[in-house]
C-alpha cells in the first residue's frame, strides 16, 4: 500500500488531496499508467507527464525509480519563482 499525494492542479483535477493506493507497479511510471487507466479524471491529470514532477518519500526522483520500499508518492506540477 502506496500514500500518493497530488499537488496543484493535480489534486484539483483528481479532485483528491491524497489516497492509499493498492500497486503492483515497479517503477514511478508503471503507477501512473495504472492511475491513468483508473479513469477520465485520473487519465487528464497524467495526460502529459512532462509537466509533473515526483517525489519518493518526499526526495525528488525520476519516472524511472522503483518503488520498493516506497511509502509515500508525491505528485505536483514544477516549482517556479524565487
């Protein structure tokens, strides 16, 4: 069991600020790809990839990172400002 989070945009979207996610997804990607195939609302917010950043246990990671071991999944568009 996965915690993931959704950030701006994201969580308005999915219309969830977080949810316990039941995987068997390896990678970053994989969960995505299974969230996406959930349904339309899941399907929007991961419809371009390029502009969601990811964190693993709040460590910023790629889409390519496993998720052994993993307890939280945080997804959020990229920071900007200063």
């Amino acid at each position: 069991m996965i915690e993931v989070l959704y950030f701006a945009w994201l969580r308005e979207r999915i219309g969830l600020p977080r949810e316990k996610v039941e995987t068997s997804a390896l990678t970053v990607q994989a969960l995505i790809e299974e969230l996406a195939a959930r349904e339309e609302r899941y399907a929007l917010a991961f419809s371009d990839i390029s502009a969601l950043r990811v964190a693993l246990d709040q460590e910023l990671a790629g889409f390519d990172s496993p998720l052994a071991g993993v307890r939280e999944v945080a997804f959020f568009p990229p920071m900007t400002g200063g």
